[in-house]
C-alpha cells in the first residue's frame, strides 16, 4: 500500500511535537522528519533549514490563535477589536507551544521584539489596520493613521504576552488580560 503523502501541515505539526519535547534550540530537521514519517529531503523541500521552519511554526501557531479568537458580533469596531485582543492575547500565554519557547528558548523571538516584524505580526498589523478603519468609519475609534494606531497595539499585545510573567505577582493572566483590554479601549476610544 502506497504511503499517504505528507503535507506542510504534518511536517509543522511533527515540528510542534519537537519543540514541546526538546525545546527549539534541540529540535532539528532529522528529528521532525522521523515523526513526521518522512525523509529529510522531503523536509528540506519545503524549508531551508531548522530556522526557517520554526519562523513558519510559529506563525502558524499565531494565525491559529487570531482564527480562534475572531468575533464578528459586537456593539462596533472597537468593542470587536478589543474583545478579539483580549481572547487572543489570553490564547497565546495559556499557548503550549508559546509557554515552551519561553521557557527554553526566548532568544528565539528576540529578532521580532527588538529588530524586525515577523510574518505573524505584519499579518496581525493588516487585520488591525483594517479593524481601525471600520472602527474610524464607525466612530468608535479616534483619528489617527491606522498604521500608527496598530503599530502601537502591536507594542502593547507583544509586551503582555511575552512580560506576563514579569508582572504575574500583582496580574495573573486572567486580570491581566482584562486590564490589557481596559488600555486598548482606553486607547483606541475618541
């Protein structure tokens, strides 16, 4: 019987199952090969190396939470927008996957928080974008350039989740994220 064709997505998901065995800096490409059922040829169809594969898992994982935490019902814009933060924001520190690079491997999302925007967050930015211009047609949210109001949301999501622990004496996550909510509204209102 011919063996059923392996595709990205099961080579990501072989991927995740490394990171949160051995942590990233320890997976490599013969390891998510092996788990994946295929040959690292295969593998390397598809990313150059190890690097570039985890950049993808990780955007994988942030589109999932996004999907997951979209909703389409609300008063307006703003209310979408923040409620939609606030799940996602809440997603991704509860996020196994997430917990797990920072907890072993940090350094590995420093080039998206001190040096460039990754695909994930230049996605998130888009959508935003797009949120904040329903959100000035509706007048539920300020004047301002889009871009400048979503690069700062941007900020502020990025800083709540990757620093929650920093605060988790006086926020646990579930307040955290709700005062998360309360800036952003407080931000985006006119």
């Amino acid at each position: 019987m011919p063996q059923k064709r392996k595709s990205s997505a099961d080579i990501l998901a072989a991927a995740r199952d490394c990171v949160l065995a051995y942590g990233a800096q320890r997976t490599t490409l013969t390891e998510v090969a092996r788990r994946a059922g295929v040959s690292r040829p295969t593998v390397y169809n598809h990313w150059p190396d190890v690097r570039a594969l985890l950049a993808d898992l990780i955007t994988s994982e942030m589109a999932a939470i996004a999907a997951e935490a979209a909703v389409d019902v609300g008063d307006n814009a703003r209310d979408r927008l923040v409620r939609q933060a606030v799940r996602a924001a809440a997603a991704a520190i509860a996020n196994p996957l997430m917990t797990k690079i920072l907890d072993s491997d940090p350094e590995l999302l420093l080039p998206y928080v001190f040096y460039r925007l990754g695909a994930s967050q230049l996605a998130l930015l888009r959508a935003l974008e797009v949120d904040i211009v329903a959100g000035q047609i509706d007048g539920s949210i300020r004047d301002g350039k889009p871009a400048a109001l979503a690069r700062m949301l941007l900020l502020a999501a990025q800083s709540t989740v990757l620093s929650h622990r920093v605060v988790a004496d006086q926020l646990a996550a579930p307040q955290l994220v709700e005062e998360f909510g309360r800036l952003m509204d407080g931000y985006l209102t006119p």
